[in-house]
C-alpha cells in the first residue's frame, strides 16, 4: 500500500518532537511545574491527534533539516515561543479518507457490503 508524504516540512518544537518521536512527555517536567507540563502535555497530544485525524500520521523527518533556531510557530501546537524547530513529516495514513461525522453511514453501508459479499464467497467455495 502506497504511503504518500502529504507535508515534506512539518516543523515542530522540541517538546512535540518528544512527544512524537517517543510518546514521552516526562521531558516536559524540566522546564514547567508538574501542573503546566500536564496542561502543555494536553495541548500538544490534542493537536497530534487533531492533525492524524485530519491529515495523517506524524513521524520524525531528518535531523540536518531541523532548524537551529526560528520564530514560526511550531506546525503541531503552535507555540510562538522561538527556539529549535525539528523536522517532521506527515503521512497519509493508506487508509481511505474517513472524516468524521459526514461518512457515518457510508462507512456502515460498505461495512454491511464487506459482510454479505463475504458470505457470497463463502457460499461459492462451499
Ligand atoms: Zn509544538
């Protein structure tokens, strides 16, 4: 199944870098209070889940496409606080799109589909 790069320059911050290249908020701790790493933690998982609902699948680019140092916002949370930007992209997921909430029933339609063609084959082998 193709897997197509749908943003070649996804730029994140370091703190969704961690996130995403580890699952790992503990670094956060460093730098906030335990109560704000949770609350940027929050942020952070919510707009990676935003995005690999809506676009696809966020994973670690190339480390000499980071950016030393820069003022956009971090593509992922964005924060507006300058400092390091990582490389990322975005993948699309080789699923078929399915957005929420316009496909509900589409889906259960093909579902249903799957159901009785495969009752249909198992019919014809037997
Ligand atoms: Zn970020």
């Amino acid at each position: 199944m193709p897997v197509d790069i749908i943003d070649d320059a996804f730029m994140v911050c370091t703190d969704c870098l961690m996130i995403i290249a580890n699952d790992d908020a503990s670094g956060l701790d460093y730098s906030l209070s335990e109560e704000d790493a949770a609350k940027r933690e929050k942020v952070i998982r919510e707009a990676m889940a935003g995005i690999q609902r809506e676009e696809g699948q966020i994973v670690v680019g190339e480390s000499d496409r980071d950016d030393e140092f820069s003022a956009r916002p971090c593509a992922c949370c964005g924060t507006r606080l300058a400092g390091q930007r990582h490389h990322c992209v975005i993948l699309s997921s080789g699923r078929e799109a399915w957005p929420p909430g316009r496909s509900g029933g589409l889906l259960a339609g093909h579902l249903l589909g799957s159901f009785v063609l495969g009752i249909q084959a198992g019919l014809g082998v037997e």
